[in-house]
C-alpha cells in the first residue's frame, strides 16, 4: 500500500501543469491535484488514474487557481504549502467562484491548521502521510453527497433568515448569504425540522454520509462557519446532545 509522505521537495522552474485523463469518459469525477512534491504527486496521480477520475495537476498556487477556473474540478486535492500562493490563499481565492469540494492535504497534525483550512473553505483533510485508498475513500464519500438536487421543500422562514432549498439561496435580512455546499447542507437539515436537536452522529450522516471517515469534529467547525456567516443566533447548541435552530429563527 502505497502512502503520500512529505518528503524534500522537488520544484520545478516555473509553474507545471498537465492534462492526463485516464479513459476520456465525460462522466468521469474530475479532480485537480495541486501538490508542489513531485514525489507525491506523482503517487497521487498514478492512484487516481487507476480510479479513472480525469485529473489536472499544478505545482503552483497561483496556476491552481487559474486551472480551478478553467477546468472546472468536482474536488481539489490541495496541499497547505506551496510557492507563489499558499493552499490557504488558494482556497480563499477558488471558493469566490467555485463549490467544488476541497480537500486539503497537510503535512501538519496540528489541529490549528487545520481549523484554518477549514475555515478558508476547505471541506475535508487527510494529515500526511496518508495512504491513498485512504484519500480515494474520502473522494468518494464527497461525490457521494448529494450534490445541489432539487428538492419539493417550499422556502423555509425563521425571522429574518430565509432558506430555500429548492434555489439554495440564503438570505439574512433579505441580504444572500454565500454558503459552501457543506455549510448549506447542514443548515438544510437543521431547517428540516427547526424543534429537534440533531445529533453530530446524524449530522455526520445526514451531510457527509453513513460511510465518511474521519474526526467528527469537523461537524463543529462547519457549524462555526455557518454561524460566522449568517449569525451565531441562528443556531443553538444543546451541550452533550448537538444543535438545533435557535430561539433567535
């Protein structure tokens, strides 16, 4: 089993980027890889193609960013350390245009880091090093989700706090609301039913799906966002339990 390991870093003069598809179907999940180690690049790559998902690649912040816009990726593998523009900044910058899932790839344990990442947009991470089955899982389970789909819920009022499930539209105040498709998710399913507490485990499930691996304290981080973004008020947190609406919807 083959793992990605921060190792000595090998850059290239200039920004890289390639195209590589692995069987050209239109269907396929496409994925940009922007990891400045050709080492582990080269790892990721050559695991991703055997899943046949059509891949980018850049060493560069800045040339990701651009990829990002003209390529159009399902998800972003997206290392914290690169030249030119951090991840951080990179994903900043992709989330002003983009709702592709990211997921960051950090050589650090430091749960500060990440709460960072997270923060800046990103969906998921995976601490290096990590083995690839691993970080394939984690694809997966994001393309798993549901991904935008209509549904028959008429829009949704709770004070000034409008959800429309339908357009995925938010408005506080009748200002939108720019949420990321994880942030709208949960608040989709908090605004479900605003009088039940909903556990993290259901949250989890309900949002990530029943196969998601990984530290369930992403779930507060994402709630941290959310609140940051339309109002702490909105959401109340039943200690020991999990959230709800709050008082203030």
């Amino acid at each position: 089993m083959r793992s990605i390991r921060a190792g000595t870093r090998r850059r290239a003069t200039g920004a890289h980027v390639q195209e590589r598809s692995s069987n050209g179907d239109r269907g396929a999940v496409r994925v940009l890889v922007v990891e400045d180690d050709q080492d582990v690049r080269d790892v990721i790559l050559s695991a991703l193609g055997r899943e046949h998902f059509e891949l980018r690649h850049a060493d560069d912040g800045r040339v990701a960013v651009d990829l990002a816009q003209a390529f159009r990726p399902d998800v972003i593998l997206l290392d914290l350390n690169l030249p030119e523009l951090s991840g951080i900044d990179v994903c900043q910058r992709v989330r002003e245009f983009s709702d592709a899932y990211i997921l960051m790839l950090t050589a650090s344990d430091d749960l500060s880091d990440k709460l960072v990442g997270l923060s800046a947009g990103a969906d998921d991470y995976v601490t290096k090093p990590c083995s690839m089955p691993e970080v394939i899982a984690r694809i997966r389970a994001l393309m798993r989700r549901t991904r935008g789909a209509s549904t028959p819920d008429g829009a949704r009022a709770f004070g000034d706090l409008r959800v429309d499930p339908s357009s995925r539209e938010v408005f506080v105040g009748g200002a939108p609301v720019t949420l990321t498709r994880i942030e709208f998710d949960l608040l989709d399913v908090l605004t479900t039913d605003p009088k039940t507490v909903v556990s993290r485990v259901r949250l989890l499930e309900r949002v990530w799906g029943p196969n998601w691996i990984g530290d369930d304290h992403i779930v507060d981080v994402h709630i941290s966002n959310l609140r940051r973004k339309i109002g702490s008020s909105f959401i109340r947190t039943v200690r020991g339990v999990g959230y709800r609406l709050g008082d203030a919807a």
